[in-house]
C-alpha cells in the first residue's frame, strides 16, 4: 500500500509541475502582430504539416482557411506564404521596405535558388 502511495505522490507531483510550467511558458511568450495560421507542434512547429503530400495542396488548403497570408512555424522560425497577386504586390511592393532584410534560409537557397520567392 505505500509503494502505491509513493507512485502516486511522485507522478501528482510530475504532472503538477509540468502543467505549472506550460502555463509559465505560454505567460511569458511574446505576444506578436502575426497573420493567423495552423497551430504549432512545440519544437517543431508547422513541419509535420509542410511533410504531407503535396505542397500545392497544402497550400491551396491554408490560403482558404486562414487567407492570403499565413504564418508557419518552423523549428523557432516563422515563415510568411504569401497568396494571391494584390497579397503579393501588397507585400512586396508596397511594403518592400519591411522585407529586404529577411535572413537567408537553407531551403530559399536550395529551392528557390537564392532567389527568395517560390511559387508553386
């Protein structure tokens, strides 16, 4: 009856400690101005989603549930897809400016060849 007792107390206190310090992380993450999107696996975000079949489709799904601009989570980054012309030309042009110094990223320069822009 005690090493039941003793299991017990020791798993309450496991689980009270993580659910104390997910509610800890999720207070002190930043809040952020960001469009809206699919929500994140913790560690690695959005990436299982990106892994399924193909991307076009993918992609077609997330323009119509969440609009022509959507943020992924990829690993600690996030990305931008960026649908539809007047989007495009809004983000690219018009607001040109606030994206020239986006970092350069392992599958921009593989993919879409440095170029920075893929579409599919």
């Amino acid at each position: 009856m005690s090493l039941l007792i003793t299991l017990l107390s020791e798993n309450l206190a496991s689980i009270f400690l993580f659910v104390v310090s997910v509610a800890l992380l999720r207070r002190w993450q930043k809040k952020t101005n960001l469009p809206p999107g699919p929500k994140p696996w913790p560690i690695v975000g959005n990436l299982p989603l990106l892994m399924k079949g193909d991307k076009r489709d993918v992609f077609r799904e997330l323009r119509r549930k969440y609009g022509d601009l959507v943020n992924l989570r990829v690993g600690a980054r996030n990305i931008l897809l960026v649908s539809g012309s007047e989007m495009l030309h809004k983000v690219f042009v018009t607001n040109g400016r606030d994206f020239d110094k986006r970092p350069q990223v392992f599958s921009v320069l593989k993919v879409g060849q440095g170029r920075g822009n893929n579409f599919f």
